[in-house]
C-alpha cells in the first residue's frame, strides 16, 4: 500500500472526486501549535509497490487544518489555514502562480472546509471563531455568516442531496442544521456531553448524521427524530476526531481518534466494529473514503504519514 | 427568528401547509421527496411548556442572569430546548422577577445581577432572616443605575451586616430563654416520668424493655450493615489501590518505552515493534477514569489561545501527547519561535487571476446514480473463483474507466472480502442495482506478496516483488487471507506482533526509494 511521508504532521487527507488516483493532505509543521503549512497533491502510484508522486505542493506561512476539493474544477483545492485564511489553489498551474486566492475574514483558525457536492459552485469554511462562513469561488467576499456557535466551531459538512442544507460541529456541544437560505439555524442537536469534533451525513438516508465527539463516542443521529440516538459507537479510546460516512455503503462509517486508530463502523448492525487499523503511531487525525473507488480508504496522523489503502488489507503492507 | 412563522405551518405535518416559498425553491433545487425536504431539517415539535417554565426558572436565578447571553443560551441548547422554548423562556423572564420593575429592564439584570450576587452571598448563612432585608436591598438596587452599584452595594453590605448583627442578637436573646426552657421541662419531664413510672406499674415497664430490646436490636443491626459496608469499601480500596498500581506499573513502562523510542528514534526499526507496543499501552490505560479526561481533552481541543497560553498543557490532557508536542508547547508558552519555522510569503500572487476553467466534468456521486454504471459493475460482479485469483491486465483494461488514467487500478480491487463472507450468498446471486452495495473483491495478488514478504526477510520481499509473478498464489492467497480475516476481525492486536515487524522493514524501504 502506497504510504507517503510528509514533512510536517498531517492534519487532513482528502481523494479528489475526478481521479481516482489523486488524494490531497493537508499538513501543519510542529503539530499544528506554531508553524508552517504544507498542502500536498498527491498521485497513487499505478503499481502497489512504487511510492506515491507528489504532483504539487503549497507552503503556507501557517499550518494548514483542512483541504477540499473542488466539485467543479478538477485541479482547483481548498485550504483552511491557521491564520484565519481559507486559500485557494490550482494544482494544475506551477507553485509561483498560487494561490490564486486568500480569503481572510476568518478572526481564529479556520478548522474545516467542505465543498457542496450537489451544487457544485460554493464551499463552508469553519473556525474557531465560532462561526460558519459560505463562500462561492468567483466571490471575494463571504456569502454568508452563520454565528450562533457559543463556541468554536470544528467542522461543516453538507448535506449530500440537499444543495442548501449542511450541518455544524462545535465545541459548545452541539451539532446544528442549517439552511443557508434561513437566517439562523434550523436544528439544534445536543449530541454531546463533550465537545463535537467532528460530524457527516449519511449519503444514503440524507436524514442522518454521525457525530464524533471528545468523549471517545460516535454518535448517529436522525433529524426527525433527535432526541434519541440511533446508534451510539463505543469504541475508542480517546477523543474522536474525524467521521466520514462511505459513499458507497449507506450504514458504513470510517472514523480516526486519537487512539491512533482509524475503524469502520456498521451502525446498523449489533457488534458495530467491523475493522480497526492501527498503522498510526501518533494521533490519526484524517480520515477520507474515496468516493470514485469503492473501499479505498486514506489516513493521516501526526506521525507525519499517509497511508492509502483498500478496506479489509494492511495499511502498512508494500 | 425567521424560523419561528415557518416551524408552525410545519408542525401539521402536511405537505400542504408548506408556504409557497418552498415549491419552487424545491422545485428547482432538490429532486426526489423535495416537498417534505425542508421540513425535515426544521424543529417541528412543539413548545413544550415543562421545559419552557424550567428555563424560566433557570433565568430567573440570579448567578445565572450574571453571566453573558450566549452562555445562557448555550446551556439551554444543551438541555435540549429547541429555539421556539428558549426564545419564549427569554420572553418570560422579566415578567416573573419579584421586584416590580418599572422601566429598563434589559440594562438592569446586568446591574441587578452583580448587585444581587454580593449580597446574595454575604447572607448566605442567615438566609431565612435575611430574605426579607435582601429583597429589599434587590428592589432598591434594581431601580438604579449601574454607575452606582458599587454604592449601592456598600450600603447593602451594610444594612446586612446590622441586620445580620441584629438577628444575632435576637436569636441568642430567643434561643438561650428557649434553650433553658426546655432544658427545665426535659428535667421536668424525667422528674415526671420518674413518677409515673413508679405509678403505672409493670405493664409500662415491659413495654419500655420490649421497645428498649426492639431499638437495640435495630441498632445491632445497624451496626451490622454499616460495618459490612466499611469492609467492602475497604475492600473495594483495596482492589482500587491495585489497581492505581498496577497502572503506575503501565505507566512506568510507558515511559520507559517513550525514552527508548526516544533513544531509538533514529533507527530505522525502531517504529514497527514499539508502536505496536505503544498502542497495547495506550489499550491497557484506556481504564483510567473518564472525568479529568474528558476535561483535559476539552481544553486541549479547545486552544483558544494557541499561540498564547495554550489550554490543556498543564496537564498532560486526555490523549498522551508524544514528548516533542509537549516541548514545542513549552516552548510556545515561553514565548519562543520554533527553530524551524520560516517566513513564507503565502499571499495569492495575482489576486485577480482568473479561475481556470475545469477541464473535467463533473461525476455523478455513487448516491446519486440509482442505476449502476454498467462497466463497473461487472467489474465488481463476483466472477468464479479461479478467475477471480487472476490478476491480469485484462482485468485492469475492463476497470480502468473513461477518465483517461493510465494507472492500473491495483487498488480497486482489493475490496473487502473479510467482513463479507457471510453475506457471500446475498451477493453472488443478484446484483443490486443499487449502487449501494457492491459484492466483494477476492483479495488480490499483491498482498500475496505482503504475505511474503511479512515470512520472509527484508531483501527477500524486494526480490519477491519484482520477480515471479506467477508463484503459486492460492495458497498464499489462502493464507494471506485468514491472516487478514484475523487481522480485521481481531482488531489487528493479534496479528500486528507477526506483521509489524515485517511491515515496517519493507515500509520503510519503500519510503526511502
């Protein structure tokens, strides 16, 4: 399996949705705390045992928590900087003509980017300055700004077919629905008790949402009916960073945690586990399910490495 | 709130009470089930009022009306009120304080809050009798401006103070007569009882012995029960200072292996074998209690200062944080630079640059396609097994799809076989068409060469990899494949000790090409 080592601490891995054999990492020097950033394009190689390309990378004066691929343009990338920037880059044009674009309105880190995968045309950024900006990419400025986070605000994630609806992950403990065409929020999902670090929907029932939270629980949840958890996953053994919900499989979700493990979970079966992976030897912190190929799963950690490989083999196998 | 008019036609549930702002948004955006779309993601319950009066409640406490306006919606989000309740508890709350409150009273809880707490808390211990002189201090500071808390504050502190001397006062000119009266009537009451005993005869007396025995009997049994309680708390101490060492056990090895990974860190080897013992580490302190833990990951996540003071560094947080993360905090805390940070210019180089225009069109998602994209499909159709152990360049043809990539997908393949054999029947037969399920790939070639190359020796692997292909693979594959069926199903805890070392070596030889 093709493992790419990064100059500084992965922070965010993500497959581009047009190659299949693309990925982007988003990497942060000293851990994140005070440092430079990387932002890697990443090519796997065509025979398992020849080491992985690095088509482009973007150094950033801060450390860069998140990327994301552009639903439109098959080159372009996001990134959500420390400093408060969300930068955008062309991966087809050489180091010198990028970015083409820093966006700075954010006053705190920018933790979280997600693009709209039905419209295609606008992206969320969100940061601890506890709130959630949208963002069209021919657009300087900020469409949008949702602020009603009483805390920071850790990740933003759309809804998979609803253009105008998305969801919000805080520190303040809850999780919100959206709708960017409504002033405010429409859902408030007190999901935790502890900070949520990280949430996704359901590609295939688009009620559902899976929340990731410091209390080392992942939990589901469906928006008609959120009093009550679908499924709680236990199973961790430290905070829960990243969720990410398979694009193929519509009860299968993929989660990192701090336990330096990456697992799979079915919520809808009794023994939820159905794999865990241990390659990480610091805090596994990104996690993406390829949604051209089936299973493809890609992680990264602290211990600065990338792994990419297909569920139920070795992440750490040649 | 703009959701507020919405929620209520939504409440009914019906699709026709939507307003008629929804069509043809839906119309235009969504497709399937969009009328009811937006209603989903709303609030429909109605107001419950239980909730509503105990956020009023909770408002209308003083310490709470002391603290910002997000805080307190914040925690009523976390209670569960939806937005409907919280908005209507605010609304309720000025109407319900004791104090008449004439004019200003959005300023004034922030003055009556601080004025209040003061005297609130000085009075702590008088509290029956100094209600009556708070509240009236409460309602003469309410009507005032904040400029002139402070004043009103003194004077408060003040008159509780005389009232509170003078209850004192008063209760110990109450209490002593009270005390010495019933001191007199106990005696009183024994020289009486002694009397009466002497008159009422036997069946007095038995009856005080038999409630006499009665009471020592309940005592005996009392004592019983507390002391059985005492032994098993003393036990359960036991057991729980056990425990504390045995952990203290774990944890000095844990450091000591940090400083051997340390020491080791340079050494190309060293990560395999310690990592895997790291993490059995990490599993083995995973019982230590939640509660600080979920405290210190909070604050860690919670960096609010990051290039300040950064939370959560003063204890060592939930996670275990490796060494150099510790130091670089430190260092960051102090105020230094890291050695290695650069200054990079990072700002677009022509900020009105055109964005280039995608080259690609865009994909439809998996969940998007209802029908199966044909070719892929039979390409993850389940073929006969002996076919199925091929892994030719035929194959790589039919799976390379129209993007145009050279790169022979070995990695599609490798679908999950492992957590699929049960569901083998459901699969083989019918093909979903569906694109939500897809059978599984029987495990492909290459890991029948991590296979060898996890028994056989680091140059071996190489060579291996480059030579023979055609090495008799069934039975590799076979194996290979229990080994991954442990490998997953067993958490990898199992079989990592086998494969880390192995693994690591060839990873890392592939890391340095």
């Amino acid at each position: 399996m093709p493992i790419f080592k990064a100059p500084f601490n992965g922070y965010s891995v993500k497959f581009s949705p047009f190659y299949e054999n693309r990925l982007a990492a988003a990497t942060a020097q000293n851990f994140g705390i005070l440092g430079n950033g990387r932002l890697h394009v990443l090519a796997l190689p065509p025979t398992p045992g020849a080491p992985v390309a690095e088509i482009a990378a973007f150094d950033t004066a801060d450390g860069v928590y998140d990327v994301a691929w552009s639903e439109s343009h098959d080159s372009l990338l996001v990134a959500a900087v420390a400093d408060g920037s969300v930068k955008l880059y062309d991966s087809a044009l050489p180091p010198a003509s990028n970015p083409l674009r820093s966006l700075h309105e954010h006053t705190r880190e920018v933790q979280s980017v997600d693009y709209n995968p039905t419209r295609r045309d606008s992206f969320l950024s969100a940061a601890w300055d506890d709130t959630v900006k949208l963002w069209t990419v021919d657009r300087p400025a900020s469409v949008r700004t949702f602020k009603e986070h009483a805390y920071c605000v850790y990740a933003a994630a759309w809804n998979p077919r609803h253009a105008d609806v998305f969801a919000s992950a805080s520190g303040d403990c809850t999780a919100r629905v959206w709708d960017v065409r409504e002033p405010g929020s429409t859902m408030i999902l007190p999901a935790h008790e502890s900070e949520i670090l990280s949430l996704d929907w359901n590609k295939y029932d688009d009620c559902v949402i899976a929340t990731a939270s410091v209390d080392k629980s992942i939990r589901v949840w469906d928006v008609r009916s959120h009093r009550v958890p679908v499924a709680v996953l236990n199973g961790h053994g430290y905070a829960v960073r990243k969720v990410k919900f398979s694009p193929h499989r519509g009860s299968l979700l993929a989660s990192c945690s701090y336990d330096m493990t990456v697992c799979l979970w079915d919520y809808m079966v009794e023994d939820s586990l159905v794999g865990r992976y241990d390659h990480h030897t610091e805090f596994a912190v990104g996690v993406d399910m390829s949604v051209l190929v089936e299973g493809l799963l890609a992680s990264t950690g602290w211990d600065e490495l990338v792994y990419v490989w297909q569920h139920g083999t070795d992440p750490r196998a040649p | 709130m703009a959701t507020g008019p919405d929620d209520k036609p939504q409440e009914s549930g019906t699709e026709l009470a939507k307003p008629t702002n929804e069509a043809p948004q839906n119309a235009a955006a969504d497709n399937v089930k969009s009328t009811s779309t937006p209603s989903v993601f709303v609030n429909s319950e109605p107001i419950r009022e239980e909730q509503v009066q105990n956020a009023v409640k909770f408002l209308s406490h003083p310490k709470v009306q002391g603290s910002p306006v997000i805080y307190r919606r914040s925690f009523l989000e976390r209670k569960g009120l939806t937005k409907e309740e919280i908005d209507e508890a605010f609304r309720r709350v000025p109407d319900q304080t004791p104090s008449a409150q004439p004019t200003n009273v959005s300023p004034d809880p922030q003055s009556k809050s601080s004025a209040n707490v003061q005297p609130q808390s000085s009075s702590q211990a008088l509290q029956p009798t100094a209600a009556a002189p708070a509240g009236v201090i409460s309602s003469v500071v309410t009507t005032t401006r904040p400029r002139f808390r402070w004043i009103h504050a003194a004077y408060a502190v003040g008159f509780l103070a005389v009232s509170g001397a003078g209850t004192a006062v008063l209760l110990k000119n109450a209490i002593i007569p009270r005390f010495k009266c019933w001191i007199r009537k106990v005696i009183s009451d024994e020289e009486n009882d002694v009397l009466k005993r002497t008159n009422a005869g036997p069946s007095l007396e038995e009856e005080t012995a038999a409630a006499a025995k009665a009471a020592a009997a309940a005592a005996a049994d009392v004592a019983k029960v507390s002391q059985e309680m005492l032994n098993s708390k003393v036990e359960e101490r036991k057991y729980f200072g056990e425990l504390v060492k045995l952990l203290d056990v774990q944890l000095q090895e844990m450091k000591s292996m940090s400083t051997a990974i340390q020491k080791l860190e340079g050494h190309a080897n060293a990560s395999g074998a310690l990592s895997q013992f790291n993490h059995e580490d990490h599993g083995g302190l995973v019982t230590i209690p939640k509660q600080p833990f979920a405290n210190g990951r909070a604050e860690f996540e919670s960096r609010s200062a990051r290039s300040s003071s950064p939370p959560g560094s003063s204890e060592p947080s939930a996670a275990p944080h490796p060494k150099s993360y510790m130091e670089i905090m430190a260092m960051v805390q102090r105020g230094e630079r890291p050695p290695n940070v650069k200054d990079i210019n990072d700002s677009p180089p022509n900020p009105h640059q055109q964005i280039p225009n995608p080259r690609l069109a865009p994909r439809a998602k998996p969940w998007e396609t209802i029908q199966t994209q044909n070719n892929s499909s039979n390409v993850y159709q389940y073929q006969s097994s002996a076919e199925a152990w091929n892994y030719n360049a035929q194959d790589n043809g039919i799976i390379d799809q129209s993007n145009g990539d050279a790169s022979a997908p070995w990695w599609q393949r490798k679908n999950a076989r492992i957590t699929e054999i049960d569901r083998d029947e459901d699969l083989k037969t019918g093909q979903p068409v569906q694109r939500a399920w897809v059978p599984p790939q029987p495990p492909p070639i290459a890991m029948a060469e991590a296979a060898e190359a996890i028994r056989r020796p680091k140059q071996a692997a190489q060579k291996e990899q480059s030579s023979d292909e055609t090495a008799s693979r069934s039975s590799d594959v076979t194996d290979e494949l229990q080994k991954i069926t442990k490998f997953s199903e067993s958490g990898g805890a199992e079989s990592t000790s086998e494969m880390s070392s192995g693994m690591n070596s060839t990873e890392i030889q592939v890391e340095q090409e």
